[in-house]
C-alpha cells in the first residue's frame, strides 16, 4: 500500500492528504472548519468530537495526522487530553485552536505535548499552513502565544546560567527549523541517544521543559536569529 495516489488527468502521483479530527464542543465551529478543510486540497477531515475525553478515542481509533483541538470544553478539556494522547504515544500532532491565549491556557496545553497553538481568528490560510507544519512535527506558534512563551521564559533566562556549548547550539538551531531528533542524528553524524541527552542539557540550561519553550529561548537570548 504506498502513502500516494494518482491524479486521473496526469497519472503523476500526489501526496496523501493530511488527516485531521476537529475537537470543539460547538456545533457551528466543527460544521466551519470541516467545511473549509475539505473546500481546501490536500486535507481530509476524518471526524469530530465534542470534548477532550471523546477526541481521544476518536484519535485512538482514526489514527489522523493532526487533532485540532480547543481547550476549554465541558466533559473533558483540552489540556487532559493533549496530556492523554501524549501519555498513549500517540503519532498525532495536536494543534491547539482556541479563543483563549492567557498564561493558564498556553503554557500548560505546551508543556502537555501540544504542537502548535493558534487562536482562532486566524486567518484560513495561516490555519492551512499551521496544519501542514503540525503534521510535519514542526511548532507553529501565534504570535501572541510565542510572546507569552518568551516572557515565561525570560526570568530563568535573566537569571544567567550556564551558556549553551556549540553542539547544543547546532541542536537548538535544527529545533527551530522543525527538524525531528532522528534527522538531527543523522545531520550531526550522532546518535539518537545524544540528540536527547543535548535537549536534556539544554533545556536545563535555558530553564524549559519542552522544544517549544527552548526555541522561544533561544530567540529571546540572541542564540536562534
């Protein structure tokens, strides 16, 4: 079985498209991202679900790509569910969509395991993008939310510490272009094992917890960009 298909008018192969499930607890916003994904090639959308608890066993049993997935919602939120679906190993990336970009909602829905976080005033082609990057593994972050990340991480970085060794400024750089640990490997000529011992490292020197907080960082320390 491949991953393409063919286009009927060229015989030339097409890329399968992304696969996503849309979870949100409003009727009129699933019925209107399902409608513009599927209006848009290359997307597919395989189902939805109305809160946190039903969006993971909707992924469990659809296997998509990428779960758009809002935060607050009766009968299950979103940041349990990010956190279940990390916890289960779960080869979806979740882009979170929401209205909400405070310090409570952004921060633990990263540190859960969440891809991306955009709000959902979003333009539809920034939201296109954002899917493709989701399932690409890369972090796609709104402006605001990336904001709030630097000054989250800002006072550990204030704080001084240790500085970044080269290798662990090579790491932070292939992170920051969405560059997964096995391609790291293989472009630094290292193990996996040592890509994850650098991210160790270097997540502690710049006091964060995940790849998303360290290229935030990374950025406000003038060591990416």
């Amino acid at each position: 079985m491949t991953d393409a298909v063919t286009d009927a008018a060229t015989d030339a192969p097409r890329p399968r498209p992304i696969t996503l499930i849309v979870v949100d607890d409003h009727p009129v916003v699933r019925d209107g991202l399902r409608g513009m994904f599927e209006s848009a090639p290359g997307f597919r959308v395989l189902g939805e679900a109305a809160d946190g608890v039903a969006g993971v066993a909707l992924a469990a049993r659809l296997d998509p790509d990428v779960v758009l997935m809002d935060l607050r919602m009766p009968g299950g939120g979103g940041v349990e569910a990010i956190a279940e679906l990390t916890r289960r190993g779960a080869r979806a990336k979740v882009l979170v969509l929401t209205t909400y970009d405070t310090d409570s909602d952004t921060l633990p829905a990263i540190e859960a395991g969440a891809t991306g976080y955009l709000l959902k005033d979003a333009p539809r082609e920034e939201l296109f993008t954002a899917v493709r990057a989701a399932a690409d593994g890369r972090t796609v972050l709104s402006p605001a939310v990336a904001s709030r990340l630097v000054s989250h991480v800002r006072k550990p970085a204030a704080a001084g510490g240790e500085p970044l060794s080269a290798r662990e400024r090579e790491v932070l750089g292939l992170v920051a272009r969405g560059t997964s640990n096995r391609e790291i490997a293989a472009e630094l000529f290292i193990s996996e094992a040592t890509v994850k011992t650098h991210l160790t490292h270097l997540y502690a020197k710049l006091g964060v917890k995940d790849r998303a907080a360290a290229v935030a960082a990374g950025y406000d320390r003038g060591i990416l960009g």
